[in-house]
C-alpha cells in the first residue's frame, strides 16, 4: 500500500475523482486521467447491452474525443489486485509505455502504480 499523503497533488487528485465517479455512479470502477496539458477526464464503467467499458477504457477514449495527444498518469479505483491487461493497453496507445497507472481500493488508498508498459 502506498501512503496517500506522499503522493504527488496532481495524482491524489486523479485518485480523488476517480473514487468520486464510482461512488456518485454506483459502478464497480472508476477512473480517472490526466493529460499532458494537465486536463483531467473522468469515467466509471459502463455497462449496457451492446457496449461494456472499463472505466479506465472510458476514461482514455473520452480524452481521445476531448482532443488528448497523450497522458501523463492515470488512475483507478477497484476491487481487483491490478489494472488489467486491456486497461494498461488503452492507457499504452494514448500515454506510451512508461504512464504510470495508480490502483487504488475502493477506499481510495493506493495499492500498486505500474506502468502500462
């Protein structure tokens, strides 16, 4: 587990909203990214019959719709260990290989960063 206060202000916040998306959407996840201008984009799962995103896959497509030409850091909020594969691939496409990715528990607290390399 990481300690959140030693945390940079700008990844505590990406953690910060991407708890709020899951909490105020009642979705197993949330997300949240931030791009290399330093905008944010923010995202829960979405699940509906004809279309299923993770949260992390949504919040990377709508920076791509915003504009995004890459990321500098994202971060989930979940039940599961580690970001999985399809997420860090997402995140790989727009960021590169070496964008950190935080995980965090549903309470908010950060359990691993890894790259999406």
């Amino acid at each position: 587990m990481t300690d959140n206060s030693a945390l940079d202000p700008e990844d505590r916040k990406i953690v910060t909203l991407a708890r709020s998306a899951r909490a105020r959407n009642g979705v197993a996840e949330g997300a949240a990214v931030r791009d290399d201008t330093g905008r944010t984009y923010v995202a829960g799962t979405v699940e509906l019959a004809s279309l299923k995103l993770s949260a992390l896959q949504t919040a990377v497509a709508m920076a791509v719709a915003s504009g995004a030409k890459s990321l500098e850091a994202a971060a989930v909020v979940t039940d599961a260990e580690s970001a999985s594969e399809e997420d860090l691939a997402a995140v790989r496409d727009l960021g590169g290989p070496r964008t950190p990715v935080l995980v965090a528990g549903v309470d908010g607290t950060v359990r691993s960063t890894v790259t999406a390399g």
